[in-house]
C-alpha cells in the first residue's frame, strides 16, 4: 500500500479537481495565455462601421431616425461594400417615414443586407423574448443570429453557428457574413489571438457624409455597422483582460470564419492516454530513479505537452486541453517532496529552536530557580525589566529582586509562598503581584507567573516577569476618565448620576431636598466659531474654575456635554434658598471671565429641578433639570427657571406645535395678508407689509402671535421666511405687470443671515420674479443686527447695491438704536406702535416720535408710523413731518384679492372722478 500511496494522491487530486470544475479555469487559462503568445492579423475584408463618440457628437442623441440607416446604406452600397450586417434593434417601429425610406433602401441594394435576431431575456425570469426585424425588412434583408454566451467567469470565448429560434435555425452573423454552411454544428471557440485593434474601423459620420478615404477603404468588404461608443454600452468581457464592443466581436468570429481559425476543443482520448502514460512512466520509475531526475522528467514532460498544444494551436484550428496533464505533473511533484522529507525530525528541530526563540526574545522577564530558590536561568528580557545582567544574578536568590515595603506593617513578597501555591494549583502555576526593585533602587509593580517542575536537578522553578506599571497607571487613567471629564477636570454624567442617585438617597433618611442645578452658556457657539475650539476650551475651563470657586466645596460640580454644566447638592448644606443660590451664580458670570490675554462676556441660563419634587430619582432631576433649562433659554436667558410640571406641558405643545407647523409648510396652509402703507398727506397708497398667516384646517386662522416664536428658534425658519420672501416678491411682480407697481415689505428672520448668503438669494429672486428692486424693501430688527455685526454689515450693503430698500423695523426699543442708524446702510426707519398709541395724550412720545422724525430728515431716512388707528393721529404726524404711515385706520392686513379690491377699485374711482 505505500507504495502506491504516491499514485493514488494523484489519482484523488484528479478526481478532486474534476469533480469541483477548477481544471476548466486552468484549461481557460492556459487558452488565453496561447492566444497572447501567437498574434495574427486580420485579414482586412471585415470593417466595421461605428457609431462612436464623435458620430453622437455630430448627429444628435442616440437612436437615430432609421432615414440615417438608409442614407448609410445607399453611401456603402455606392462605395462598392460586398455585404452589410447591422447589429443594430430593428425589431419595433419608429416614425413612419423612416421607416419607409430605410425599407425602400434595403430594396434598392437588393437583398444584400443582414439584419440582425437575438433572443432577450425577461426581467422576470420567464421564458426569453426573440427580437426580430420587422415583417417588411426582414422580407429584403438576411436574418442572423447576434446572442453570444457569457461564460461564469464573465467572459465570451465560444461563438454559435446558430440557434433555432422558434420554429427556425438561424445561422449567426459572423457565418451569414462570411458566407459559410449554416447547418447545425456546435459552437465554435473565437480566435483572439487576431488582433482586434488592426480590424479596420470607419466612423459612422464619416461615411455619412460621404468621405472619399472612408468609402474607397469599403470597396469589396463585408461591412459591420453597430455601436462602439461607450455611453451605448454594447461591450464584451474577452480573454487577457480586454473588453470589445459587441461589432468588433462579430467582426472578430467573422475574421474566425474567413481564415479558418473556427477553433475547437481536442477529443479527451488524447488528454487521458497522456494521463495514462505520466502514471505509468511515475510508478514504473519511482524507486528505480533518482528523486531529482523524477522531477525533471515531468518537468520536461509539462513543457514538452504545453509546447506541442501551442504548435498545434498556432497551425490548426484546434485547441488541446493539458489542464488535468499539468495538475497530475503538480501533484506527483507534491507528492516526490512529501516522500523525501522526515517530517518528525524536521518538526522536531523546528519546535526545538522556536521554544529558544520564544523563550529568549521574550518581552517578558524569564527567570527559573533550583530548589533553594536561587536563580539559574536569566533572560534578556528580565535584564530590560530589572537593569542586572546575567553574571550579576545567576547564584542569587531570587528575594533580591523584591522591595522592602515602605510600610511597616506591609509583609515582604517571599518566592517561597508563591512556590508552595503554585504546586496547590491544578496545572501547577499561580499569578501574584508584587513589588520588585530595579538596580537602580526603584520600585515598580510586577506580575509574575510561577510554576514547578521536577527537573534532573531536584526540583525547579520558573516566572515569567511582567512590568505592570505603566499598565497600572494606564487603567487609573481610564479609570479617571470614565468619572471625570477631561478637559476640565469636573465630574463627567456618569460621576454626576452615582452621585445625585447617593444624594437622593441620603436626603430620604433624612427627608431633605436635593438640588440639580442644569447650566448652559448662552453664545458660547460664537466663540467657538469666531476664535476656534481651541479658545473655547479655554472658556470651559474658565467656567468649571468659577463653578468651583463658587460652589465652594459645597456640591458635585459636573461637565455633562459641550457647554452645559451641572451642580448637584444636598440643600441642608446651604445658608441660602435654592433661588438665591441660582442667581448668585448667574451674577457670578457677569464679570468677564480671563483666558490668557482675552476677557470673555459669557452668560449662564440654569434650569433648577428640586427633589422631590422636579424628580424622584436622578434620571426624573437630569431630565427636568434639561427641560427647565430649555425654558430658561426660551424665555429667561441669563436667569434661572425652576421646574414645574407646566414647563413639560409647555414644551410638549411647543413640540406639537412644531410638528404642525411642518405639516403646513407641506400643505401649503400659510398665506400672506398685505397691510397698505400710505402717504400721511393726501392717504394715497404707497406700499404694503406682507404678513404671514396660518390658515389652520381645523382652527381657522392661527394667531402670528401664537407660531411665530416657535417658527423662529426652530428648523422651519428659513424655510418659511424664504417662501414668504419669494411670495411676495411674486405678488409685488404680478402687480407691477397690472400697472400697479406697490412696494412690498416684508421682515427679515434672523434665520436667513446663518443660512447662506442673503444678498446672492436677494439678486437670485429679482432675477426670477424680473421684480424691480425699488418694489421690494426689506424689514430688519435690532436682535437680526446683534449677530455678528461685520458680516451683516457687508451683506446690507450688498442688497443695497441691488436697489432693494432696508428698513430698520420697531425703532426705539432696543438699547443701541442710534449706533445702528450710523453704522448700517439704511433707507428708513418704522417709529413702533407702542410710542405712536398714546401719541396724542402723553407727552413724552411726542417728544420720542418728535425727535426721531427730526433725526431721520437731517440722516436723509424715510419716516414710517405704525399703529395709528385714527385721523386725529394721522394728522398729528403730518404735522411733525411724518411722511407714510400704517395702521388700522387706513386699512388692516387682508388678503391679495382683498387689497386690490379695495385699493384698485379706489384708484379707479378717482380716475373716473377725474
């Protein structure tokens, strides 16, 4: 049996191979790998006439009417083209007329034409379509079968002679064109080894329009026209990596055909007798000769069958198939070297000098002793660890390398105990850690594996030594970092949570309460984005520094994320009230916080939540801590909100509201009234404020009072605002068109300054619309000028360039209005409604709406009132030397069609009067 234990390896590996198909891609391979080697040339009677780049370039997207196919084909049959095969679709109609005149073509070139049938797969699986030419061109024309089959590897290698379709056999293309026996006969493998680069290849267009060196390049050829360019997409996977185009292929089977390389596999008789023969001539030889004569008889042998099946494939149009010959030369190879190695020896001696390996290039410290406890063994890496050399421990106990603990009351690490737990072990080995001592006199923390063995000696021991301090330090690091935050040194949420829950806890037996205080700095992403990340950690470490100072030891101080902050403390331990403590706080970042040479203003909102209660445990204290401080921050920026269960209800309807609001916007609930604007002295028109309104299906119209804040610190923002820009624009744009040119004002979300650039939007707009710029006047309040003020500055003057005109909306009620009147290019300016009201009764808004009507003519800005509800008011402003106002007096807010009944109608009225 062993000795034909080679043969019948060779034997299984052949039936291996065979059974799994992996000889068929080496069989492919080595195909391929001839046809690189043995190049032909084409014989230059087939040229292909493409549809490429530059025939779609000039003639226009692809399909092309068929009128084109028929103009090409009368161009190649007065060139003298032998035959003309399309691998083009002619399957469906197109118009009409073209295809009458490609059908009136095929009849005047007289049935020298092929056009092409091909079977089309269904999407969804069942039986395949077959596509034929249409009735009347298939009655002039030559039918041919263009489907190729792709192998599994992705490639096409074989080429039909044909294929019953349906009831009949059609022959290919390639076999109609070069004029051969169409009957059955298997598919044929094409000859790549013709260069397909030298097939000669004339554009579409060219011979469209008749190029003189195009057409007398088709005299007497067979002609393939179809698509090469790559957007259509006809392309083939070949062998040696290439990829053709679906005409080229059929231009290379036709090659194939005309030079009778129509190649085919070879009989497997031949491939088994040679098997026969290598098996014979193996175990004939294999204890009579040599090993190394073995292997060069089959490495002759592989180079002898692969040269022979090249010759033969380069002459004939057959091809051999050696794979199963060089997988039985690889296995008997495999086998040679099987039988001549010792592989116990061999194991041995490599197992042998991998343990000396290991064991002396070992990171870890090796070290064994005799039964004394005296060193025998020393390692290179117990000399990195400890600083001794061998020479200077070998015959030393092993307690030298041990500290002496600096606590008195601290046992020494004996080796002996570790030694008499390693043998009470199953498997003989303990861990412990100690604390060793290098030479140099320092100490560290080392973890040592011992174990015992009955040697020749007596018994031994043996360690392997670890330095465990830096991995000590490490895991005191991760440690910290899972409690506290690092950048600032404060307890982290986990840390926060332990530590509220052990408060909660406490004040129970107690029965106190616990406070969370939940803070977040208001504008600190402004200065993140303005000086960098690096200046704003500055900042948080400057707020944690003025929480501890403040907090005084009192409470647990905690960074929860970005830049909020937490304070949490048992409320027995303070000398104040809750509320007190909180403003302190606040009051507490009023004076600028220093970070290296720059001072930084930043303010803190705090939601408060009191056990018990804002919350019964410490998820209830962090969740309405969160939502208080989201009040705070809505309502009460730089202050403190205490929660109450009203502020969850509040919120929760915010949400609701938030969600409707984004259900109108995609109902198109939102309409714009217009409220007209009208000259004081004679109550002529002279524009309108466009005002948002929210048509509820259910509530009828929505109060602006009621959704606009929400609308404005929300997502919606910018969406809403650019919509009822564009709205108005468009309104202010039809009136225009109907002779009625109103300017429209409309008011600037605070939304549309972080969205992008609000000039270029602006310019966008009046493009669209062909609105004229002096029609469209923009509204802006003092909070929108707060933000960012070089940036917005330089935006207001763009738009002012456009023509648009900028109003600077609710005058007076802010606290850095008349710096703004000087620093930002303004046209006017809206008196608000609160001084205008009482004008007439309290003297002290005559005097406001007095001077800033003064201060407006002598700055050159337009002057416009709000809120008069009566004429005595009207005629008061006039008086003052207001030019335009607004109010309900001349008309409330009202919808387009409204306001052109009522202000059209009027004007037309006076025309008529006139």
């Amino acid at each position: 049996m062993k000795r034909y234990r080679p043969h019948i390896l060779v034997v299984i590996a052949l039936a291996v191979v065979l059974s799994t198909g992996w000889h068929s891609a080496l069989r492919n391979a080595l195909t391929d790998l001839r046809f690189a080697w043995d190049s032909r040339s084409p014989t230059g009677n087939v040229v292909v006439v493409a549809i490429d780049a530059p025939s779609i370039d000039q003639i226009g997207v692809w399909p092309w009417p068929r009128r084109l196919h028929a103009d090409l084909l009368r161009r190649l049959e007065a060139a003298g083209a032998q035959d003309v095969a399309f691998d083009i679709d002619f399957s469906t109609p197109s118009d009409a007329a073209s295809d009458e005149a490609f059908l009136t073509a095929l009849r005047e070139v007289g049935g020298s034409t092929i056009l092409p049938s091909f079977r089309q797969p269904t999407p969804k699986g069942g039986a395949a379509h077959i596509n034929r030419p249409l009735k009347p061109f298939g009655n002039q024309s030559w039918p041919a079968l263009v489907n190729v089959a792709i192998e599994s590897d992705g490639l096409v290698r074989r080429y039909p002679v044909g294929e019953r379709l349906g009831d009949d056999q059609m022959p290919s293309m390639a076999v109609v064109l070069a004029g051969q026996d169409a009957n059955w006969r298997p598919p044929f493998l094409i000859d790549f080894s013709i260069r397909a680069t030298s097939i000669p290849v004339i554009s579409y267009v060219d011979v469209l329009r008749g190029d003189a060196a195009a057409l007398d390049r088709l005299r007497d050829k067979k002609v393939i026209v179809g698509a090469t360019a790559l957007e259509l997409g006809d392309r083939f996977s070949v062998p040696n990596g290439r990829i053709v185009a679906g005409p080229l292929l059929q231009a290379l089977a036709t090659e194939s055909v005309l030079q009778n390389r129509m190649l085919r596999w070879t009989s497997d008789v031949g491939m088994i007798a040679g098997l026969g023969l290598i098996c014979l001539l193996m175990m004939s030889s294999w204890r009579r000769v040599a090993p190394g004569v073995r292997v060069a008889i089959l490495i002759a042998a592989g180079a002898a069958i692969e040269l022979t099946a090249v010759f033969v494939q380069q002459r004939w149009p057959f091809v051999i198939d050696t794979s199963l010959f060089h997988i039985a030369i690889v296995a008997y190879l495999t086998a040679i070297a099987l039988d001549e190695i010792d592989f116990r020896s061999l194991l041995g001696r490599i197992a042998e000098s991998r343990f000396h390996r290991i064991a002396m290039s070992l990171g870890d410290g090796l070290v064994c002793t005799d039964e004394d406890h005296r060193i025998t063994v020393w390692n290179p890496g117990a000399s990195a660890i400890f600083g001794y050399m061998p020479t200077e421990v070998i015959g030393r106990p092993f307690d030298m390398l041990c500290a002496i603990p600096a606590d008195a009351g601290t046992r020494t690490f004996a080796i002996r105990d570790a030694a008499r737990q390693a043998l009470l072990v199953p498997g003989g080995a303990v861990v412990v850690e100690f604390e060793g001592r290098r030479k140099n006199g320092e100490t560290f923390a080392v973890e040592a594996s011992f174990s015992g063995w009955q040697g020749t000696d007596g018994f031994q021991y043996g360690a392997i030594l670890r330095d465990i301090s830096v991995r000590k330090r490490e895991a005191e690091r991760v440690r910290y970092l899972a409690e506290y935050d690092a950048l600032t040194g404060l307890a982290n949420r986990n840390t926060l949570h332990a530590r509220l829950a052990d408060l909660i806890a406490a004040s129970e037996r107690g029965s106190s309460e616990v406070a969370l205080l939940v803070l977040g700095l208001d504008g600190f992403q402004q200065i993140n984005d303005m000086l960098g990340h690096a200046a704003g950690d500055l900042v948080l470490r400057a707020v944690a520094e003025r929480l501890r100072t403040e907090a005084d030891g009192k409470a647990v101080i905690a960074r929860l994320s970005g830049d909020e902050f937490a304070i949490a403390l048992d409320c027995t331990g303070l000398d104040e009230p809750i509320p007190a403590f909180a403003e302190r706080i606040a009051r507490a970042f009023e004076a600028p916080l220093a970070t290296g040479t720059r001072q930084h203003r930043v303010r803190i909102s705090m939601g408060v939540a009191v056990y018990p209660d804002g919350g019964q445990n410490a998820d209830d204290l962090l969740g309405n801590g969160h939502l208080a401080l989201t009040k705070a921050k809505l309502t009460r920026r730089g202050s403190h909100v205490i929660f109450e269960s009203a502020i969850r209800q509040e919120l929760e309807n915010r949400l609701t509201l938030e969600s409707e609001l984004a259900l109108a916007a995609d109902r198109g609930e939102f309409e714009l009234f217009y409220q007209p604007q009208v000259r004081l002295l004679d109550g002529s028109l002279v524009g309108a404020e466009a005002l948002i309104r929210w048509r509820h299906p259910v509530r009828g119209y929505v109060s602006p009072g009621e959704f606009m804040p929400v609308v404005n610190t929300s997502a919606l923002s910018d969406r809403i605002a650019g919509w009822v820009m564009e709205t108005a624009a468009r309104q202010a744009r039809a009136w225009e068109l109907s002779g009625n040119a109103v300017r429209v004002a409309i008011n600037l979300s605070p939304s549309q300054l972080h969205s992008g650039d609000l000039a270029h939007s602006v310019s966008d707009l009046l493009k669209s619309t062909g609105l004229t710029p002096s029609l469209l006047e923009i509204e802006v309040t003092e909070d929108i000028l707060l933000h960012d003020e070089v940036r917005v500055l330089d935006m207001f003057k763009r738009i002012q360039q456009l023509g648009v005109r900028i109003l600077f909306d609710d005058f007076g009620t802010g606290y850095a209005s008349l710096s703004y009147l000087k620093k930002f290019p303004l046209d006017g300016l809206k008196i608000d409604r609160s001084f205008v009201l009482d004008l007439l009764t309290d003297s002290d808004d005559a005097a406001i709406v007095g001077s800033t009507i003064g201060l407006s003519k002598q700055l050159g800005l337009t002057v416009v009132a709000e809120g008069i509800e009566n004429r005595a008011t009207a005629d008061f402003l006039v008086s003052m030397g207001c030019a335009e106002g607004q109010g309900y007096f001349f008309g409330r807010p009202m919808p387009a069609d409204a306001f052109e009944r009522q202000f059209w109608a009027i004007e037309l009225e006076t025309v008529s009067a006139a």
